[in-house]
C-alpha cells in the first residue's frame, strides 16, 4: 500500500473541493486518510484461502450455518462504504473448519474494492473449493452510502444476494432448508 500516493491524493482532492490542507483541521486528514484506507483494502494483501488451510476431519453430513457475520466494504464505483450481515452455510463432505475462519474470509474478501454481487459468489466459490463441500449457500444483505446518502437517496434501503452452489443449488429440498436456516 502506498500511502505517501493516497495522502498526495487526499491533499488534491481537499484543493479540487476548494479547502485549504493546511488549515489546522485538515493538516492530518491526508495520512489519516491514507492509513484508513491501508485498513479497508487490506483484504488485497491476503489470501482468503489461507484462512481455510486447517481444517478436521468430521462425520457430519448435516448443514453447518453462521448467520449474522457483520461486514464492511467499500463499493468500488464510488469509494463509498456498504455494510451488513452474511448468512454463510455449507454441507460437510469429510471436514469441518473453525467458525472463525468463515468470518475471516468475509473479512478478506470485503476489504478489497467490491460490487455486493462478486463478494457473495468469492465467499461461496472459495468455501466450495477449499472445503469440497457437497453445497454451499451465502447470503448478504447490506445497505450501500451511494444509495442511501447520494444519488436517490434512499436511506433504509438494503440490497439482498445471494449465492448457492452444488446441492444447495441442485437439490430442491436442501436448497429450501439452507435457505429456511439462512433466514430464521
């Protein structure tokens, strides 16, 4: 991360608004700014699959589900932050992960430049190939600042999506109970 870039940046922004940098208040703003930011994009300098390296072996063929696993990104056409809860499940096929590691990967995945849309097919890509989970059901629900403090303005507003892959897609009854158990 290049901070002395994003503090120039921020200073030129601050000059093209028609403020002054150097006035008191806004002196530290620029690296303020640019230490913010090294923590919001810090996701572009992980691995999410590493949070999924260790992982026990389990006879469990039921679904395994960790609903309400708060998150914030910043949306990618404005710089604008979104926030919100992911719903995350999956069915076993020999192993089981620490639930802190599905957390971790939400994290990794929402701390880059992102669309709602690609962050929930990441999250449920990456669990179905590193886990080789039979199926795998992710849902978000966010409210977006470029949604509901620009533009149309429409605060309370909250944008639903979701993803679904192997038997949580195919099979019509598993797909009704993760989603029944995604929702409660």
């Amino acid at each position: 991360m290049d901070l002395e870039r994003i503090e120039n940046a921020v200073r030129e922004i601050l000059l093209g608004v028609g403020e002054d940098p150097n006035r008191e208040g806004l002196q530290k703003t620029p690296s303020r700014v640019a230490r913010m930011y090294a923590e919001l994009f810090a996701g572009l300098e992980e691995d999410p699959g590493d949070h999924l390296q260790t992982s026990f072996t389990e006879v469990y063929d039921e679904m395994v589900v960790l609903r309400d696993i708060s998150f914030n990104s910043m949306c990618e056409h404005h710089l604008m932050p979104f926030e919100g809860k992911a719903h995350v499940a999956y069915l076993p096929d020999g192993k089981v992960v620490g639930i802190s590691k599905l957390a971790r990967v939400v994290d990794a995945f929402a701390h880059r430049p992102q669309v709602q849309e690609r962050l929930t097919s990441q999250i449920a890509d990456i669990l179905t190939e590193k886990l080789e989970a039979k199926g795998v059901a992710v849902v978000l629900e966010a409210t977006h600042a470029c949604m509901t403090c620009r533009g149309i303005k429409k605060a309370g507003s909250v944008m639903v999506t979701s993803a679904v892959r192997g038997r949580c897609k195919s099979d019509a009854r598993t797909r009704s109970e993760v989603m029944t158990l995604l929702h409660k």
